[in-house]
C-alpha cells in the first residue's frame, strides 16, 4: 500500500504507465490533469476510454461542467479525501497527470491566502486597460518562475498570482511548500522525460489523431454546453483553437497548427516546473518503464536534504 506519483510533459506516455502499475500494485488511479476534471472533454485531453481503464477504478475525472471554473483549493480537498479513503481500504495510490500545481496541492502544504475583493478589482481593472499580455509581463517582472510555470493566455491565474503577491509581499512561488512539508512522506514520485524532439513529433502525430478522432464535433458539442462561459475549460488546448476557428478568427488549418505549436510550449513549461523538484525519479524512453519504476520502489527513499 502505497502512493506512486507519474508526472512529466504532455504526450510522454503517463496514462499507460499509471494503468500498468496500479494492475501490478492493485491500485486506483487519481486524475491530476486539470482539464480531465470536464464532462466532454475526451478527445482534446487523450482522456482514456472507461475500456482502456482496464477496470482500473479512476477518480475526479468528469466532475466539472465546462462552464464551471476549477480550484486548487477545490481539487487540493478532493484529491485528499480520495487519497485518504483508497488507502484506508487498503489500495495503493497512483497519481497521475501533468498539472503540477494539482499534484503539489496534493502533497504539499500550499499556504496560498484567501481571495481578496478588492485586490482582486484592481487586478482586473488593470489588466482591461493593459491587456493580458501587460500584466503577464508585470507577473514575469515579479515573478519569473510564477510566469514560466503560468500560460499567459490563462488570464485568470496570471490575476491570482498577482493578487497573491500583493497580498503576501511575497513571489507567488514563495507560497509553494518547502521539501519537508509534504503531507504523505511515503509518497514516490516519477517522472517520464523524453529528448525534445522527439516530444515535439509525438505531440504533431497526437493533435493529428486528435483531429481525425472528431475534436471539431466534440467542441461543437461543448458550444452547447456552454464552454464559452467557462473562464477554465475553454483555454484548454485544442478547444481553445477550435473556439477561434469557430468564431472565425483561424482557420480549421490554423487551428491545428496553432494546438501543435501551443502544445510544445506547455510541454516546455511542464518539463520547467517538475525539473525543481528533486524529489521525482526520471524514467527516459529508453528505459523499461515499468520494470524501472518498480526497481525504484524496491530501494529505500533518501532522507529529505541528503
């Protein structure tokens, strides 16, 4: 019984590895993708099907309409409780997905203040005048870490994080946990790498399945649903592209063009921010990915600092 943690950038293979180890450790995976947390969102997500779950039980997926906004904090007490409730049956916990500050909500103590309203006002009112972009290059001015780990197109986190260093006078990253405050020290975390290049083309080859898989339909369905009053879902990738193509603003041609070159980017700032945590063991392709991780699990873990 035990908590496995499977992270790194998007289209490296997580979701595989996590059903292959939770069969070997009879485990229950939890969801840390934050846009797998939306009813509809399938295709765009590589959500798996409930037939390549391989009976594997998953939770906190598709528990958000796509015109509801996700939390950390929301997802922080979800995921928790659900950790807490698979383990008290015994059951092993596997973690998976690429969202990185949903899996440090997860493990550790996130000290993020409370919103402030008239914080919060200001904020938005500065960023009608200035724009998006402005006040992404006032977090990256105050905050470098913040703004890499952070799309600047996700207006609402750059708010956030701004709003958490006025509040605290302190960088937003410096709310982030220290390394001996984690909540499950037994937790194991690992990460799968890939050469960039590499990367980049499975992310080309995924945005072409994706498209040939119907994403088109399937956001055409989340129209009706009501993604376009959904500050969250609809910045996800691939769906927010397609929602300019609808509105007119690409084409379908540039629409896919612009998923490819909007996803290798997330990919760099994933591989940014889990490449701070020296607690994850990295798994490269060339290694058996499961044998590899199940021979790290067999050695003792280090005490924190050595």
């Amino acid at each position: 019984m035990t908590i496995i943690v499977i992270s790194g950038a998007t289209a490296t293979g997580k979701s595989d590895l996590a059903i292959a180890v939770a069969q070997e450790l009879d485990g229950e995976i939890i969801n840390a993708d934050s846009m797998q947390l939306y009813r509809g969102m399938n295709i765009g997500t590589a959500k798996l099907s409930v037939v390549d779950r391989k009976c594997i039980p998953h939770h906190l997926l598709d528990i958000l309409n796509v015109d509801e906004d996700a939390s950390v904090a929301g997802y922080q007490t979800l995921a928790r409780n659900t950790v807490d409730e698979i383990l008290t049956r015994g059951k092993s916990v596997v973690i998976v997905g690429g969202t990185g500050l949903y899996i440090k909500a997860i493990l550790d103590d996130l000290n993020f203040p409370d919103t402030d309203p008239e914080v919060r006002k200001a904020l938005e009112a500065l960023a009608e005048k200035i724009g998006g972009d402005g006040l992404y290059e006032r977090l990256a001015t105050l905050d470098p870490a913040a703004a890499l780990a952070i799309d600047r197109q996700n207006l609402r986190r750059v708010i956030r994080a701004l709003e958490v260093i006025e509040i605290t006078g302190k960088p937003f990253t410096a709310n982030l946990p220290r390394k001996d405050s984690t909540r499950y020290p037994q937790a194991r975390q690992f990460g799968l790498v890939m050469e960039r290049q590499s990367l980049a083309a499975r992310i080309d080859d995924r945005v072409e399945r994706m498209w040939d898989a119907g994403i088109v339909s399937e956001t055409d369905n989340l129209i009706e649903a009501g993604i376009r009053n959904g500050r969250t879902a609809q910045l996800a990738l691939g769906y927010a592209q397609i929602l300019k193509y609808r509105s007119g603003s690409f084409s379908e041609a540039q629409a896919k063009e612009d998923t490819k070159r909007a996803t290798r980017q997330y990919a760099r700032r994933q591989e940014t921010w889990f490449s701070r945590d020296e607690r994850i063991t990295w798994i490269s392709p060339v290694q058996p990915r499961l044998e590899t991780l199940l021979e790290q699990l067999a050695k003792p873990t280090r005490a924190m600092g050595e």
